[in-house]
C-alpha cells in the first residue's frame, strides 16, 4: 500500500509542475470566474445618443435668383453696376474676327473694350464677370475667342481700374441698335448698355 502511496503522491507532484508551467495535465476544474473588482474596472458603454436623419422631400424647390438689371445706358455712358463700382464701354470697333475655337466662323464682328472701376475700399472680384452681346434682331451674338479678346481678369483693386475686351460677330446691318449686357459679379445688379453700333 506504501508503493501506491508514493506512486499517487509522484503523480500529484508532476501535475502541479505541469500546471505551474502552463502545460500539460488535463482537468475537468473550470477556470476561475474574473471577479467582482475587476469587472468593475472595465470602462462604462458609451451612451451618447445619435440623431436621426433629416428626411428630404421630393416636392421642395429652390425659388430661382432672378438678376437685377439696372436701365439701359448709351454705349458711350457710364453706368453704376453698385455703389462707386462703375462701368464703361471705353472703346467699339467694327473688326473682322479670325476663328480659333471650335464651332468659330470669321467674319464681321465689333470688339468692345469694357473697363470696372472700383471705388470701393475692398478688392471687387471679377472672376464670375460675364459680358453679352444682343443685336438688332434679338440674337446673341457669338463670342470669339481670337484677338483682340481679352477678357477683365480676376479681380479689380480698391480705387483701381480693370480693362477686358470681348469680340462678337454681329452682321453689320444688324448692329442699330445693339444691347451689350455686363454683369460685374452675381452679387452685383446687370448693367445695360444699348445704341447703334459702328460699322
């Protein structure tokens, strides 16, 4: 019986050095539940409520911004687009224009010099400035791309003075009278011009 006894007691002693070396040994005993302390270290669930979505709706519409147009000048006026930001046909040639972009076709055309002073303390932009031609019929005349095109560049100084100049192709028995439109900025009113045009 004392051989059994120290067999079952050598026994017992390998498995605590197996344990203790965290290998081998099997044993049906469940591992040890984490406690109480140290579960309640673990940080709380974040809990911050997320807002739902904005529905949108497939009946709203966006009223359209309708651009303000200031009367009609001469050619040879100066119109006021705002306060102290004035605009000036400074020169209208009758040319024959040269096509360069695509869809161009040469021909009769007039070349109008447009010049934006600034009065103003801040710098005026000049990026978005658009200038039209209307002839005598009503049609827009086509923009050219060829010199002397140069059109007003980005932006006007305080105090200063911009230049552009704009080339259209309008027949020359359709030039009295002709509309020229310049709009400085959208967030500025349209100013007209309106006259017969050289030939």
């Amino acid at each position: 019986m004392s051989a059994i006894r120290s067999l079952r007691v050598a026994v017992g002693s390998v498995c605590v050095a197996a344990l203790l070396g965290a290998a081998g040994c099997s044993s049906d005993t469940p591992a040890p539940a984490p406690s109480a302390t140290a579960a309640s270290t673990l940080p709380p669930p974040a809990t911050t409520p997320v807002q739902p979505p904005t529905p949108g709706s497939t009946a709203s519409t966006v009223k359209p911004r309708t651009p303000t147009k200031r009367k009609p000048v001469k050619l040879n006026q100066t119109a006021e687009s705002a306060d102290t930001v004035k605009v000036a046909i400074t020169s209208l040639k009758a040319i024959t224009s040269k096509a360069k972009g695509p869809g161009e076709v040469s021909g009769p055309a007039l070349a109008i010099t447009v010049s934006v002073s600034n009065g103003t303390g801040s710098a005026v932009d000049l990026g978005s400035a658009v200038v039209t031609l209307t002839d005598a019929d009503g049609n827009p005349g086509a923009g050219m791309a060829g010199k002397p095109n140069s059109p007003l560049p980005g932006s006007v100084a305080p105090g200063g003075k911009a230049t552009g100049v704009y080339v259209f192709n309008v027949a020359k028995g359709q030039r009295d009278p002709v509309v020229v439109d310049v709009s400085v900025n959208p967030e500025m009113p349209i100013v007209v011009f309106r006259g017969a045009a050289p030939r």
